[in-house]
C-alpha cells in the first residue's frame, strides 16, 4: 500500500495576481523538492486552475494531489524540509477553509488517484471524521487500519 494525499486550497487572489506572487514563485522548486524527497512516488503535473481539473469551476481553489510510499515520508516532506517556509506562510496566501483542507488514505501500489476520488474522500473526511479511508496526520491509520499515534503538525505562527 502507498499513501495518497489531497491538499485544497482558495488563493486569496488569482495566481497571476500580485497578492499570491510569494506562492506562485515557489511553485516549481517547492515541486522539485517534493519529486526529489525520500518516498516521493508521484504527484499530478498540470494546470489545476483549469477546466475539467478545476475545483467547481473556481479557478482560484487549487490542489496538489499526490502519492507517498509511506506516511512518514509524507510527514517529513511537509514538515521538516524547505517545504515548511512557505507552508508556514499559507496565510498570506490561501483562504481560511470551512472544515478539512487535507485528505491522506492508503491506496494500492500504482494507482493513481483521480481528482474524483480524492475529491470524495475529503468529502468523507470532512462528514465522518476521521476513518482508516480518509484522514489526516492528527489521527491516522495504517494500511491495515490500523490507528497511529497522534502526531503534532501545528506550525509556528
């Protein structure tokens, strides 16, 4: 099993704009550094502002979506690489979200989640709470379904 994620997020402006340039900037190294890190399997490369990959038509609520062999490796990318600068400074850029903004759930090796699917287990992450089928690093599951222990992702302010 490896582990696929979905992160979403509304840009306070379109990607284009002045107010987001911090984001947009990093885009592309934030991405190398991701597809160069340990347990990194793969990620969906396109635009996600656009057409059938928009999320509801919104061409300023964008997504990574990606797959890990493991959810350490995950965890590591996220929060303990050059990855956490920007995701320290989210705020600057992104919407406060109404519920979940990130989905993990295990997957079988090399599928390739579509947008679809990951869209639903955000959807069951958000109704349940977390489940072994769709949840966050706070409260995650194994491959088997098995809960983890807890985990502390806050972030300094």
């Amino acid at each position: 099993m490896q582990l696929a994620q979905l992160n979403v997020g509304r840009l306070v402006a379109p990607i284009d704009a002045p107010e987001v340039s911090g984001f947009a900037s990093q885009l592309d190294a934030i991405n190398a550094l991701a597809e160069g890190a340990p347990g990194f399997v793969w990620r969906f490369v396109g635009d996600t502002r656009a057409g059938e990959t928009a999320v509801g038509g919104d061409a300023r609520l964008i997504y990574n979506l990606s797959v890990w062999q493991d959810i350490e490796s995950l965890f590591a990318f996220t929060y303990r690489s050059a990855h956490r600068a920007p995701l320290a400074s989210r705020r600057q850029w992104f919407e406060r979200r109404e519920g979940p903004h990130l989905v993990l759930w295990w997957v079988p090796d090399g599928h390739r989640p579509a947008l679809d699917e990951a869209l639903d287990r955000l959807a069951r992450l958000t109704r349940d709470g977390a489940v072994p089928e769709a949840f966050d690093f706070r409260t995650a599951f194994d491959g088997r379904g098995r809960a983890l222990a807890a985990r502390a992702t806050t972030q300094p302010a």
